[in-house]
C-alpha cells in the first residue's frame, strides 16, 4: 500500500517546482540603456523665427578680452571685442541648410553631443575664420571671428573661433537657449513673404528664408533686420517712407528703417532687393526696385 504521505510530499514538490518556474519567468528583464537622440537643431535651439543668437554667446569664452554688448539681430548675434590689444568682431549666426560644398571637415579640439559635428566655413575673408556647427537635420549654424586690422593670425583667430562654438554648445546642452517676446511693433514679428505676396510682385511662389524674417520672389527679395545705424545717403519717399537706394554689385537694393520697439540705440530695418540679370549692374535694377519697394514699404505695419 502507497505512503499518503509520500504522494502528498512529491506532490508538494513538484508544485512548489512549478511555482519557483513561474516567479522566475516573472522577473522583469533589466532595462536596457536607452541609445542617445541625434540632436537637431530644431531640438537645440527651438523656433528659429524667434531665437536670441546672442543667448548663445558666451563671452568668457573669448580669452584676455574686453567685449561690447553684444548685438541680437533676427538672424545672427554679433558683437566686437579687443583680444590682446587686437580688434575683434565674433558672429553666431545665420542658420541654413542647403549644401554648402565649400563647408570642409577639420578636427575640432572640443566635445560634441551626438549628431552635431563642427565644420570648417567656407567664403570668409582673409582677416577672418568661419566654422559651421551643423545639426543632425542637416541644419547649420555659422559661427566666426573677424580681425580688423592685419596683426592677428589665421592659428590665433581660428583658436578663439573654437573657443565660441565650445560656448553655444554649452548653452544649447545646458538649456541657456532665449526666445524673447518681440513687441507688437516690431518688424520681426511681420511675415516677409505675405507682403510680397500682397504687395502684387510678379514672378512665382514666394520662397521664405530660413528663419523666416527675409522671403525671396523671382527678382525681388525683402529682408527685416536689426542695425546699429540707419543707411547713408541721399533720402526719398517711397511707400510714405523714408528710404534710401544704392547699388550693390548686380543688386540694387531700397532700405527703410524704424527705431527698436525692443532695443534702445538700434533700428530696425527693411530691405528691397532686385537683382539685375542683363549683365548692366545693380544701378539698371534701381527703377525696378523703386517700384517694388514703394508699393511694398506701403504694406508693411
């Protein structure tokens, strides 16, 4: 005759075995480190239209320097310093994204987040250095540093162009990115391409610029921006406003300017470009773009 007590012992066991099995395959897997996010520029610096580029500066980065305040236009931040005893302009900005060939590889000293890499830039003058922090969207930022006068070296400003692309990368990676309110008034806040298309210009769809403070249609082109100082020159009325015209190489090209609603001591500025394809100058574009700009200067707020 059978144990009972046997039965029930192996019985035990084998439950108790099933049991172990089943508390083992509910373990949870230990989680997986995530793998780091290619950083866009959209991600880095949010909306671009209304991006401070001087938030991105960093001016104790400029080694031995004494800096001015630094100027926010709507598409770049520029500002002039003296680094040993040196005269300097430093520049963050403009954003593009179109392939620029002339944008070359080089070895940056510094670190980066994942998808960023730094470049060489490409058309810069002699007296300066240009780099290129380029986005994993394919988005770039231009950053340069500009001599005036012939005692600095291309190794000297190259050092303290590196020393600038170290400081936006800091502020984009340590959340120091601004995006001011812009007043009502400001031009910054107009949509360039609606006044071209309002303003009747002939030619296709209006092509916006990156940043969406300049818009492009066939010939014509109206750019908004930040100065220093309104145009020189001979003055006219065009639009009900005050404006100055001057040939620019194959342009010809109208500026209109306003005081800052948003900045003390700086104006604000609209400008009308024609581009000359005959091959006769920016002087035979100027009628053109007298026209355009009347009419347009007359739609703007």
């Amino acid at each position: 005759m059978r144990n009972p007590l046997g039965v029930f012992a192996v019985g035990c066991s084998v439950l108790l075995a099933g049991c172990a099995g089943c508390a083992t395959a509910a373990e949870p897997a230990p989680a997986s480190q995530s793998a780091p996010v290619p950083l866009t520029a959209i991600a880095a610096l949010g909306d671009f239209a209304t991006l401070d580029y001087c938030s991105l500066l960093d001016p104790a980065r400029l080694k031995n320097t004494t800096a001015d305040t630094p100027d926010s236009s709507f598409t770049a931040c520029q500002a002039d310093f003296v680094q040993a005893g040196r005269p300097r302009t430093v520049t963050i900005g403009p954003l593009a994204a179109d392939r620029d060939p002339n944008v070359r590889a080089y070895d940056y000293p510094g670190k980066v987040p994942d998808g960023v890499s730094v470049q060489q830039g490409g058309f810069v003058s002699d007296r300066a250095c240009g780099r290129a922090i380029t986005f994993a969207d394919g988005v770039r930022l231009a950053v340069s540093i500009t001599d005036g006068d012939d005692r600095g070296s291309a190794d000297d400003r190259c050092t303290a162009a590196d020393d600038v692309v170290g400081g936006v990368l800091a502020a984009v990676t340590g959340n120091r990115v601004r995006h001011p309110q812009l007043p009502d008034r400001s031009w910054g806040r107009v949509d360039s391409c609606a006044i071209l298309s309002a303003s009747g210009t002939p030619g296709g769809d209006a092509t916006p610029g990156f940043a969406g403070h300049s818009c492009i249609q066939d010939k014509v082109s109206l750019e908004f921006a930040v100065v220093r100082q309104a145009p020189a020159g001979p003055s006219e009325t065009l639009g009900n406003r005050t404006a100055r015209v001057a040939a620019d190489g194959a342009f010809c090209r109208v500026r209109t300017v306003q005081p800052s609603p948003a900045t003390a001591g700086r104006a604000e500025q609209a400008t009308v470009s024609v581009v000359d394809t005959s091959g006769a100058g920016g002087d035979a574009a100027c009628p053109a773009a007298r026209t355009a700009a009347a009419t347009i200067f007359s739609k703007i707020p």
